[in-house]
C-alpha cells in the first residue's frame, strides 16, 4: 500500500528551479532513500513534504490526503515526523523536555485544563513522561533525559531528534541526514535503529550521504540531480544505473 | 515537599504577617508592589513564557480598568462582581488586536505593540464613545466589599491584593507545569522547531496573550476600585516599560524572578524616595547595566523537576 | 484651495524634520538591526543643547541671524555626534554578541537615562527658545503667504538628505556603510572595519536628529524632555513606512508621513493626530512590512 505519494512537485526560489517535477512513491512499511549530490534538491523536497515550503505545482498524496497548503503542525498531526540536516533541537531544555514536545500533538489538555489540574490532565502528563522516557529508552538516551541538549555530543544530538520525532507517534518518519558526523560505530547502531523503526511499523524515508548505510538499510531509492529525479529503485539497481554514476563521479572526457 | 513549595509557603506566611509591622504609607506601598507583581506576571506568561515582545501591556490593563469603572459607575454594579467581565472583555480586546500581529518578527512585534498601548491611551483620552471621560478619567468608583465587609483601608486592601496574587502565582505555576506551559517554551527557543514538532505556534501565541489580557484585566478592576479614579495617564506606555523591564530585570519566565523584579522597581525606588530625582536616571542605567552583566535576569528560571526517576529502566542507555 | 497648500507645505516641513530623524533609525537599525529606543532623546539633547547655545553664546548678536543658525547647527550636530558614539561605545558594543532583546532593553535603558538627566540638569518644564530672533515674515507664493521659517526648514532638511544620500552613494565610506548593513561578517572579509562604520554611523544618525531637535526648537519655540518620545515614534513609523534599512525610504517616508499627518489633522480631526501615525504604522506592519521601497535587510528567516 502506498502510504507517501509526491507527484510532479516543483519548487522555484526566484529564477531557480529547485525542484523539478519530481515524482515517486513510498511504500508502507518500507524504508527509501533520497540520495543525490550536493544541491540536488532533496532538503527542498523534504521541506515541500511538511509543509515548511509551499510547491509552484504537484502534490503530496499522504494515507490519500493532499498536504499541500497545510500548516506544519497539521502534517504532523496527520502522521509524518521529521528530523533536521541542521539539528534543530530545543537546546538549552532538556533531553526530556525535547521529546515531551514530540508528544504534545498526541495530548489534549489545554490552558484552562492545566490550572485546574483535572484529573484527565495529570493522567495525560504522567502518560507524556512514560512515553517520552520509553522513546528515550528506544534510543538509547534515557539516562541522558535531565541533561541540556547542548551538552550532548553531536552524533547523540542527532538520536534525541529522533527520539522527539517518535514521540509524536508518526506513521512516516523523515530523517535528513540522521548519520551526519556520526563516526563507524555510531553509524552501525544507527543502522540498528532504523531498522527496529522499522520494526515498529512506521515508514522511513531518508536523505544520506553515507552510501554504505544508504545501500544496507534501504529497500529502494530515489535519485535527484539539480532538482529533478533522474533515477528509481533498488539498491542494487541504482548502484548498475550509469546515469547515476555519472550524477556522481562525472563523465570521463574521453 | 518540594524545596520550591517550601520557599513559596514561607514567602506567603511572611506577607501574610506583614501589615502588623508596616505604617500605612509603607502598607500601601507593598500594594502597589503586589499590584505590579500581578500585571507582570500576566506580562510574564506573554514575554517571559512565550518570549513575544509586547509593550503594550499597559493597554490590557486600561480595558479592563475603564470596563470596571464604567459599568460600576453607570450601573452600579459592585465592583468585585464586575472583574470577570473586565478581563474577558480585555482578553476579546487581545484576541481581536493580536491575531493580526501574532505572526510578525520581534522588533516588529515590539513596535506594534507600542502603537496599540498609545492609540489605546489616545482614545481614552478622546473620549471615544463619549464614555471614558477623556483627560479627566472616570470617578466615583466605588470600594470592593467582600460578603458586606467593605475594604477601603490599606491593610484591607493589601490582603485583597496579595490574596489575589497567591492564587495568581498558583494558577500560573501550574500552567507553566503544563503541556500548555511546555508549548510555550518551545515556541520561545525555537519556533520552527516546535511548529515541526507539532505544536500549533500562531494558536499558543494568541491564547498567551489572551490569558496575559485577562489577568491584566482582573488586575484593572482591583486598581480602579482602588484609587476610585483612573484617569489614561496611568496606561501609559511609561507603565509597559516599568512592566517590561520587570519581567527582563526579574527573570524572564521565572515566577519568583518576576515577583522579585517587582519588589525591587516598586520597592527600591520607595526606599530612595529622598534621591527621587535620581531615582529613574540610576533606573535607566540600571538596565544597561544589567544587560551588559546579567542579562538573563537576577532570578532566571531553573531547570523543571520531573518525576520520572522511576521511570528509569535498570539498564538504560548505551 | 489655500488650506490644502498651507497643510501641504506645513506637512512637507515637518515631514522633513521626520524625514532625519527616520535616518537616524533606520541607519542604525540596517548596520545593528537595532531598533534604537534612546534616538528619539538624541533629537531632545540636540534642542536643548541648541538652547543652552543660543542664550549663553548671544550669537544672533554678534554675526546676524542666518550665520548664527549655521554654526549653531554644526556645533550641535556635532556634540550629539560625540554623545551617539558614546552610547554605541557604551550601551550597545558589550550586546553585539547577545540576544536581541538585550540590546533592545539597553536602548530603552538609555532612553530613560537620558531623558531624566535632561530633566534633572535643565528642568522638566517647558523650556522657551527666544521669539524675536528668526524672521516671522511669510513670503507669498502663488498667491499664498507662506511663513518663511517653514521654507528654511524644509530646505535645510532637503539639503542635509541629499548630502547624506551623496555621502551613502558616492564615497568610499558610504559603501562600506551600506555593505555593513547587508552583511556584516562579508564586510570584515572585505577588509572594512566595521566597528569605526558602526561609529560613523552613530555619529551621522544622531547628528542628523540633533539638527533636527534644533530646528524643532526655532520653529515651535518651546522643548520639553519628553519630545523625543513622540518625535521619535512617529520617525520611526516614516522609518517603517519607507522600508527599514532604506535610505531613500526613510527620506520619503518621512515627507510622507508629515503631509499625511497634516491632511488628517486637518480633514479628519485634531484631537486624533497623533493617533493618525500609530495607525499608520499598524497598518504597514500588518499589509506591507517591508515598507514602500523595501527592506533592505538581508534576514534568513
């Protein structure tokens, strides 16, 4: 079943064409890479999926809803999460405070609730900080939950973000650039992590650098080159595919 | 008990014992502190709590100050009965000027609200719907009674006020321990991040400043029956400033840093009552200073508690 | 037919008065993306140091009226010069690297300073420039008397902006002034010193301000501390209106402002004229934040 559905989607920044046309699809359950050159367009791509960048054209079909035009929080509502190639974490709050704010679309009490302390309003918060500390526990950072988010090292940055990201109980998780300055071993248990998502039931689609994470976790891929898809589908496939060893290395003047 | 419980019980069983050791004079100068405290905390929950530049909170405060004041002149209503209505009618006013404005970038935020508190000044002053009383302001406000007791004497009135500040702190605590709470911060360290972390940012901010208006507005009514007159000089934009600077000199977001702020810049200027000349020249050099040296406040706010220690897995972690 | 003329050209001089104070704003605001609160009060400290000129020196005595206005207006520019250098030096150079609001609150923190030290060394009542000194006469003008001092006025405005807009535009430091503004960190790699640009620019802003607090003070003859707080908003507004960071919008912005301020009071009502800015500046804020000519702030948003 086709959970994500991106159809002819563009995106121009004054004279430039950052997305162009870019079709694909993303199975439920299943875990697909973006890759592509530096430039290619795909942080443009991710940013048209949740809503932080409205298209010129197309449309993003998600569980047969169109998102275009929603507003951020709505999207994420409606089921997908994100993480950012830049790291945008709460910093100088807490690691468990980040992934609180991953839970609050899943919760309810509002301000009138919260200075009567209704009894539904303390079962909802203990429930937040139950499930905030498993998500924690899922990646590995629960003994970390009273540290700043500064304070933690970049490759752990990375993880908490992806900790929020879970807690908001998505059905599409989208990691932009999740192993960036992760060293062999952090990549490894990343790896690990992905799949146990995975496991999970969740859908992950992922922008990477890193071609040995990309080609061992991902079931199929989608490649962009300046902004338009120039080639789909498995690993194997895509790793045969000249055009897209020539998106890469160039074409030898021969 | 919590270390924190412990130091407000004991802050609230010193006020509660205050009166029997201060002068009128001085009594009435603690209320103008606890009147302040309120307003600021109500500022608090705007520009401390959500981080939005407002300067025009002096203009929540005249709404409700004028709406008590013209229904219990006119109408005769007693004055207590009238303070709900004064801060929703100032919590519609937020509602109607924020919205279009909510979305604006700080500086941006901070001039327009300045603009809002001075057209709001010069419409009372004009008279508008030939029911303020222009420059003159409105008299004849009668004094709050509670159950028949009538409150008109300083220590009367100082248990009214500081009464009215405890549960003011108590509410506002507990919103700030709160998902509501919480939603605020986010938006205050990082608004992009919480809209992608789900949290509808245009919405927080509107009801902060809702909730901010309609403290602001209970805070009039409780002023107005007060003085017995208000007149717009005392919404001025002057006043946004002193409430501004309390909050950012307290502790930006931090209860006891904007109760603290408030018995330092009402007080102190109080205890140097024979240099009043001076008293806003060291004022203003006062804020420089403290932004050049301590610019997150003298009491910022600490880290939260959470119980989640029994949350902790045995062998958590890597 | 005369009215609006009369409110037209008594709009174009105040809008000039308008007009040099915005450049003070919006100059600033382009280098430091400073709102800075204390600008209004540099106006007040260039009327009052007018003044303290004026009567102590006797200068409409000795050298004649139009000469006297002359120096009085270097001497002033140039004190409220060396007083804006200190305030950058002081309240907002320790902030460059702080949040923004830091340096906001110093700026108010200034502002009130200065305004209660102007209180406490002069007075707080209204102070009185001279009468007798500037000519009363009106010229007449198609048909129409025209007093003379608003001719003056206007014109000095005119002329410090196109001077300032010559300086912006065709001298070395001027473009290192507008490539401050854009950015900063490309500006050092450039090998511009942008802490002396900064200075500059709280040299000229302020002097700009100070000779129009002066002139403030020969047209309507009487200054009080708190003039800067309203002479001040509505500069900023024209400011705002022409497009913060702009130049030319604050000039136009300014001539614009005034004119619209005078129709109003006039047409509209008096009582409301102040208010006629604040909406104003709502209004913009809300429909077309970056003004009639642009922002020309580079912003990541």
């Amino acid at each position: 079943m086709t959970l994500l559905s991106i159809d002819n989607l563009s995106k121009s920044f004054g004279g430039l064409m950052a997305v162009n046309e870019v079709s694909f699809d993303v199975e439920a359950g299943s875990i697909v890479g973006l890759i592509g050159p530096n430039g290619a367009g795909k942080t443009t791509v991710f940013n048209l999926i949740t809503g932080n960048y409205q298209p010129n054209t197309g449309t993003v079909l998600f569980d047969g809803q169109n998102l275009v035009g929603l507003p951020t929080h709505t999207i994420v509502e409606k089921g997908i999460a994100r993480t950012f190639q830049t790291i945008r974490l709460f910093q100088n709050m807490s690691v468990l405070e980040n992934v609180l704010a991953g839970g609050h679309c899943r919760m309810h009490s509002g301000s009138l609730a919260a200075m009567l302390r209704t009894p539904a309003q303390r079962r909802e918060e203990k429930e937040a900080m139950r499930q905030s500390m498993a998500e924690l526990d899922f990646v590995g950072l629960a003994h970390e939950w009273q540290n700043k988010a500064k304070n933690l090292s970049y490759g752990n940055q990375r993880l908490l973000e992806i900790a929020r990201a879970l807690a908001t109980q998505p059905k599409l998780i989208v990691l932009d650039e999740p192993a960036g300055g992760m060293n062999d071993q952090e990549t490894h248990d990343l790896i690990r992590l992905i799949r146990l998502i995975q496991d999970r039931g969740i859908t992950v689609l992922l922008i990477e650098h890193d071609m040995g994470l990309v080609m061992r976790v991902c079931s199929s891929l989608v490649v962009l080159e300046h902004g338009a898809k120039i080639a789909s589908g498995t690993p194997a496939e895509i790793q045969a595919n000249p055009r897209v060893i020539e998106a890469y290395l160039g074409v030898d003047s021969e | 008990m919590k270390s924190s419980t412990i130091y407000y019980l004991a802050f609230a069983a010193a006020m509660a014992v205050c009166p029997l050791f201060l002068n009128a004079y001085w009594t009435d100068v603690f209320n103008n502190v606890g009147l302040y405290a309120i307003l600021a905390l109500s500022l608090n929950v705007i520009l401390g709590h959500c981080g939005l530049f407002h300067m025009g909170h002096a203009a929540f405060y005249a709404i409700g100050a004028y709406t008590a004041a013209i229904i219990n002149t006119s109408y005769g209503i007693p004055i207590l009965w009238v303070m709900p209505l004064a801060g929703i009618l100032a919590g519609i006013f937020a509602m109607i000027v924020a919205r279009p404005i909510i979305h604006l970038r700080g500086d941006y935020l901070l001039i327009v609200t300045i603009g809002i508190v001075e057209i709001v000044r010069i419409a009372l002053i004009n008279n508008v719907f030939d029911i303020t009383g222009g420059a003159n302001g409105i008299f004849g406000i009668s004094r709050p009674s509670v159950f028949g007791y009538k409150i008109s004497k300083p220590d009367q009135f100082f248990y009214l006020i500081w009464g009215f500040a405890a549960v003011t702190i108590f509410l506002l605590l507990r919103l700030e321990h709160s998902r509501f709470g919480r939603a605020l911060m986010y938006i205050k360290e990082d608004e992009v991040a919480a809209g992608g972390s789900g949290i509808n940012v245009a919405h927080h901010k509107l009801v902060a400043f809702i909730i901010g208006a309609v403290w602001a507005g209970m805070c009039g009514t409780i002023y107005a029956s007060k003085m017995t007159i208000i007149a717009p000089e005392s919404f001025s934009f002057a006043e946004s400033v002193v409430l501004f600077t309390i909050v950012i000199l307290g502790g930006s977001g931090s209860i006891p840093g904007v109760i603290l702020g408030s018995f330092l810049l009402v007080g102190l200027p109080e205890v140097f009552r024979g240099l009043a000349e001076y008293r806003m020249l060291v004022f203003g050099a006062a804020m420089v200073l403290m932004m050049i040296f301590r610019n997150q406040g003298l009491l910022p706010p600490g880290p939260k508690n959470y119980n989640v220690a029994d949350l902790l897995q045995a062998g958590g972690g890597k | 037919m005369e009215e609006f003329f009369q409110q037209l050209t008594n709009g174009l001089a105040v809008g000039g008065i308008y007009a040099l104070i915005a450049l003070g704003y919006t100059m600033v605001y382009g280098v430091l993306k400073l709102i800075n609160f204390a600008h209004g009060d540099l106006f007040t400290i260039g009327a009052y140091l007018g003044l303290t000129l004026l009567v102590s020196m006797g200068l409409f005595d000795k050298i004649g009226p139009l000469p006297a206005v002359i120096l009085l207006a270097v001497m002033v520019m140039i004190l409220v010069a060396i007083i804006g250098a200190i305030l950058e030096r002081v309240a907002y150079r320790p902030l460059r690297q702080s949040p923004r609001l830091s340096a906001v609150v110093s700026a108010l923190g200034a502002s009130i300073f200065f305004q209660n030290a102007i209180m406490a060394i002069y007075s707080p009542k209204f102070l009185v420039y001279p009468h007798d000194i500037l000519p009363k006469a009106a010229i007449n003008v198609l048909g129409m008397d025209i007093p003379i001092m608003r001719i003056i006025m206007f014109m000095t405005s005119l002329v410090l902006m196109a001077a300032l807009y010559f300086f912006i535009q065709k001298t070395k430091i001027g473009t290192a002034i507008r490539a401050a503004a854009i950015d900063q960190g490309a500006a050092k790699l450039m090998g511009i010193n942008v802490d002396r640009v900064i200075m500059l620019v709280f040299c000229i802003g302020p002097a700009l301000g100070g000779a129009a607090g002066l002139m403030v003070g020969l047209y309507y003859g009487q200054i009080n501390f708190s003039m800067g707080w309203m002479f001040g908003l509505k500069a900023f507004t024209a400011a705002i209106l022409g497009g913060i960071g702009n130049i030319p919008g604050a000039m136009v912005g300014g001539l614009l402002l005034g004119v619209i301020e005078a129709m109003g009071a006039a047409y509209i009502s008096i009582a409301w004229k102040d208010a006629i800015a604040f909406c104003v500046l709502i209004l913009i804020l809300i429909v077309r934040p970056t003004g009639l000519l642009g922002e020309r702030v580079a912003e990541k948003v």
